[in-house]
C-alpha cells in the first residue's frame, strides 16, 4: 500500500465516529500505553500517532525512498511529500507554536530566510544503510531572522514576528545562520550535525538562552562585532571543532562536550567545565574546571581540578592522534572513573546531565502491519513495533 494511499485510509477510519484502534504496540516504556489511557479524544490520538508514523516511516521501510513533512497545527495534521515539503510546511505553518516532523531524506529550503517560530525535527543525523538508520538533510541551510511586520494602522512593526523558542532536533545541516538587530531567544539545537563550512553555526545577532547540546558542530562563531551579546549561551554533551569570538560580557558556557580549538585571544566570555579541550592559550578571565588539555599547558589557566598536558594514549579507549571528527571515533574514555568532573560524572562527552547521544526522541517505527481495507464499522487493524529515546 503506498503512503498516500495510507494516509487516505487514515483519515477515512478517523472520521467515523465508531473508529475502534486495535493497537498492540510493542515498546518498552509503556509511554504509548500511558498515552492512551490519558488521552481523551482518540481520533485526534490516532491522527497524530499515524502523521508520526507515516513520516518517519523511511527510516526502517523505506530508506530515503520517501520524503515527507508532517506539520502539526494544534489538533490539526497535514502531509507533505517530495523534496520541497520541508518548503510546503513551512509555507502553510504558523507564525509561531507549529512543529514539523522530517522523514528521513534530503529535503530542500530554496526560501532562504527561515522566519517563523516554527520547530523542525527530523529522523537524526547518523547514517548506517546496513541497519536501516538514514539521516534528515536540510540541503541549503537554514537563516534564521524575525520578520518585519505592518499592524493594525498601518506602522512598521520592526521584527514583529520573532524566531524564539524554536527547536531543532535531529536533523544534518550546512549551516544554522542568525541575523537579528535585537535578541533571539530560547532557541534549541539537539541531536544535529552542522558541517560543511568553516564555521557553521554563525550569530549576526545577539541571544539569550541558546542550547546547544548532544549535536556535533564544525564550528561556532558568536559574531566580531561589539553588539553581539550572548546571554546563558549553553554547550553541552556536544563536540565543537573550534569556538570564537564571544565578548567579555558574554555568558557562554561549555559543559561536557569535547573542543578541538579555541581561537585565540577572542575567549573571554567563554567558561569551560568538565571537558576535554586541545588548546594552548586562553585568554584571560576564562574559566576551567575540571577539564581535560590534550598535549598542552594552556596560558592563563584560571580555575580547579584540572588535568594539563595529557596524551591521547591516557585518556581515550581507541587509538587517535588528534581530535578532528570522523564519525567513527567515539571519545570514550579510558578511565572514566579517573576523570570526573564537579558533577560526580566523567568528563567529556558522556558524562552529565545530557550525554552525547544522536538517537532522536521522536517515535521510530522498526516494524509494522497495517490492514490495506477499512471495514464498514470503521475499524482499520494496525500492529507495530516503536521504539524513541525517552530520555535524554
């Protein structure tokens, strides 16, 4: 049955008012089974475990066969298909509050300027054809800037439409561009690869309460010029090619995640914590505690517990000598008992609050039957197997 066919037969079960979902999923957890009992309404419940489904059905069904975007609007789920339905979703969103849901794939962006609060999670950024797992591509990058606006008599409204409290998860992208003249606020970036560029993730712009967490970044430059402020800027659980250009009044803190470079004389809003970092100067008024330096006494070293001029050899479980990543190289440690940070938990990527760990939180469905009929009474039979990370 295909997936248009599919979702049709969906929406033909879900408006009978009889619908009866006979449903045995099989997911450790129990969350779909408490979701259930809690939930209310099961036509909606219905509709948007199938939108989640059917979206990600690519990952273990059919590979990159199928490009859809799922856009949930409140109650209400629409379907999107092919290479532009990141672009279709987009345009039929909300300014604020929607959530798009990416099967695996590579999808196309041509609008250039991303300006709505829209989140966009997608199917991870690992790929392992031999196991089924593909990866959700953005192609063309995503820029971020809020959205000049007219009100109700007819005055300019600069950035009226912001671009705050958006997430992005699971997804692998060229680059993540900010530009705002004012400030961009509680956004999320989790479980993302951002490479391909010198410096993928580029502020033009200042923010207040950014995450970046369980993702792997080529790089972070938080903007030369004096405007740019970043306010409870939080790295985490993340590898980071090379960090720079954070002003001293800056609050950008690094918290268990791995740093292959740090620019210079450029540092001084930054704060290292139970890291690994390759660096041989800091500029002053940096911070660092209970980080790891790999092959190096860093100048200007402020801060407790820290463990200077280690080797490879002593502090990681494979064979290396350097830090670049490759996709094959996982970091762990060799004596992670040793190495613990100011939390109790070993430093570097796997310790903490968020481990480094790309496997998406949105539902995967591994196996699955769904009847190709539905009956007169409204009854469609589906039978899956769906696993998610719970935690994160």
């Amino acid at each position: 049955m295909g997936i248009p066919l599919l979702w049709q037969a969906v929406r033909q079960a879900a408006s009978r008012s009889s619908l009866n979902l006979e449903n045995d999923c099989k997911q450790s957890g129990g969350w779909l089974t408490d979701a259930i009992k809690k939930m209310k309404n099961m036509k909606k419940f219905f509709l948007l475990m199938m939108a989640c489904g059917v979206a990600l059905w690519g990952r273990a069904q059919q590979g990159t066969d199928v490009l859809m975007a799922t856009l949930q609007h409140g109650d209400e789920v629409s379907v999107y298909y092919g290479k532009t339905a990141l672009e279709e979703a987009y345009t039929a969103a909300a300014d604020s509050g929607d959530v798009v849901t990416l099967s695996a794939g590579v999808f196309s962006f041509s609008n250039h300027e991303f300006q709505k609060s829209l989140s966009v999670v997608g199917n991870g950024f690992v790929s392992d054809m031999e196991n089924g797992i593909y990866p959700t591509i953005i192609e063309d990058g995503l820029y971020f800037k809020p959205r000049d606006v007219v009100d109700d008599d007819g005055e300019m409204v600069k950035e009226g439409v912001k671009v705050d409290g958006i997430r992005l998860e699971g997804l692998k992208l060229s680059y993540v561009l900010f530009q705002s003249s004012g400030v961009i606020r509680d956004f999320q970036i989790v479980k993302c690869q951002l490479s391909g560029s010198e410096r993928p993730l580029l502020f033009e712009s200042s923010t207040e309460n950014f995450v970046l967490r369980q993702s792997v970044c080529d790089g972070v430059q938080f903007g030369a010029g004096n405007w740019c402020n970043h306010q409870n800027f939080y790295i985490c659980g993340s590898y980071v090619a090379v960090i720079d250009f954070p002003k001293e009044y800056c609050t950008v803190n690094v918290d268990h995640s791995l740093i292959n470079s740090l620019y210079q004389n450029n540092l001084v809003g930054l704060s290292l914590g139970n890291s690994i970092v390759k660096a041989s100067n800091i500029s002053s008024g940096v911070v660092a505690n209970n980080c790891v330096f790999i092959d190096n006494t860093p100048y200007n070293l402020i801060g407790a517990g820290n463990w200077v001029d280690c080797k490879y050899a002593g502090i990681f479980e494979e064979s290396m000598n350097d830090l670049a990543w490759d996709g094959v190289k996982t970091f762990k440690l060799k004596y992670p008992e040793e190495y613990v940070g100011t939390d109790g938990t070993q430093v570097g990527l796997y310790g903490g609050p968020y481990p480094y760990n790309p496997t998406p939180s949105i539902p995967q469905i591994k196996e699955s039957h769904i009847d190709t009929t539905v009956a007169a009474d409204g009854k469609l039979k589906v039978s899956m197997t769906v696993e998610a990370q719970t935690e994160d």
